[in-house]
C-alpha cells in the first residue's frame, strides 16, 4: 500500500524520475525519453487497476440514519487494509464530482474534475450532447421568429 501512495503523490507531483522508477520494478521497459504524457498514463494504469483490485471486500450501504427524507452513505470492509485502500479511494477520487447530463433526452451521468476550471463548468455529457441541445435551441428559435412574422 505504502508504495501505490508513493506513487500516487508522483502521478500528482508528475515526478517522472519517481514515476520511472516505479515502472521499472515492473517487467516491462520504461525509458526516460518516453513523453511524460506515456509515463503517466501507465503509472495510472497501474493505480486504477490495483487499488480497484483491493476494492473488492469493500462495499457501500445506503443509510437511513439521516435528516428528514435524506440519506447518507456507509462502508463495510472486511478487513482494516481493506478500510485503507476504501479511504484511498475517496481521496484519490477528491475534487471529482459526478454530474447528470443536462441534455434531456441524455441525462448520462458523467464525472468532472472540480480542479481543472474548464472541466468544472461542464454540464453535458459528451460534444454530441452539446451539439444536440443547441440544435434543438436553434430550432426552436427559428420556429418562434416564424410565427412572430405575420
Ligand atoms: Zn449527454
């Protein structure tokens, strides 16, 4: 565990040396002249695919125990390390927020990076969303200056 935190923190530093050297405990070959682009697509490769891995024996619960007609939500692990890599998780996932698509005939539900200011604005799901809605717009205002003229 205390190694993916390792790396984890040089994903975010983009600390390509640190980066590189957790690559070549691997099988695979890594060379320092690889764009730090491809370094860390692989390192995160990696994060993704072994913490998800130790998410297994961890589950959440939806609860009732909260205000009124709200509910919250709970962890069962089955083992301490368990609880850790769960706490990993959620932090790893910080200024992530799942949003619905805006576009009505849509409402895909897609994640945004609250870090990044042109993520964070984002309110449909994909650029065919975007163009959907505005053509629809488009129509719709074309219609309504048709039937302003006499
Ligand atoms: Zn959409």
């Amino acid at each position: 565990m205390r190694e993916l935190v390792k790396l984890y923190k040089a994903v975010k530093d983009q600390d390509s040396e640190k980066m590189l050297s957790y690559l070549k405990s691997g099988s695979l070959y890594f060379s320092p002249d690889y764009p730090l682009q491809y370094i860390t697509a692989n390192c995160k490769f990696r994060l993704a695919s072994e913490v998800s891995a130790k998410l297994q024996d961890v589950s959440p619960i939806l609860s009732d125990q909260c205000d009124g007609t709200n509910f919250s939500t709970e962890w069962v692990a089955r083992s301490i390390l368990s609880a850790m890599y769960a706490m990993f998780y959620m932090d790893m996932l910080k200024g992530v927020a799942v949003r619905e698509c805006r576009n009505p005939t849509c409402r895909e539900c897609f994640t945004v990076n609250l870090n990044d200011k042109r993520e964070a604005r984002k309110i449909y799901c994909s650029h065919s969303c975007v163009a959907a809605v505005t053509q629809r717009e488009y129509r719709k205002k074309k219609r309504a200056e048709k039937e302003v003229q006499p």
